[in-house]
C-alpha cells in the first residue's frame, strides 16, 4: 500500500507522494511540508472509492440500488468500491 500524505490539517482529501511531487514541479518548488495519513475506522461508517464519499452503513447506501455497484467476487457480496478504512493527518 502506497503511504498517503494530506496538504494540510483542513483537506478532506490524501494523496500519495507521486501528486505532491507533480505540485511542487507545477509550481516551482523544491520542497512542501505535508501531513502523513493516519488510517482509523469509525463503526457504521465507509468510504465509497467510486464516489470519493462518506456513506452510512445503517441506511443502506452500498449495495444492488447502487449504480456504480460491482461485487468483488463478480456475483453478490460486498463492493469493490467499498472500503471501511478512513484517513486522517497525523
């Protein structure tokens, strides 16, 4: 797994170092300070991958209704897009 990095306390995203070094080439800079992400779980949360979002497992919004819905295995179960691993800075 790649190790994940946060421009600053206020992102909501992470990126891996590869986006960083493409930043300071864009913008002429030699070096950055970022924030290392952390990973954390919070109970009856996940993360859509498809729709890079926060959803609620007690309402049911990952499954079959789901548009973007593709089992891991290829038959039923749980999404690919699915991911119980949250980040934040460290």
């Amino acid at each position: 797994m790649k190790k994940l990095y946060f421009e600053n306390n206020d992102c909501e995203f992470c990126f891996p170092e590869a986006y960083f070094q493409d930043l300071m080439k864009e913008n002429g800079l030699y070096e950055i300070e970022v924030l290392k992400a952390e990973k954390y779980k919070i109970d009856d949360i996940f993360w859509c991958k498809e729709f890079q979002a926060i959803g609620e497992i007690k309402l049911d919004q990952c499954g079959r209704e789901c548009k973007s819905y593709s089992p891991r295995n290829g038959k039923s179960g749980a999404c690919k897009h699915y991911s119980k691993t949250l980040y934040k800075p460290g």
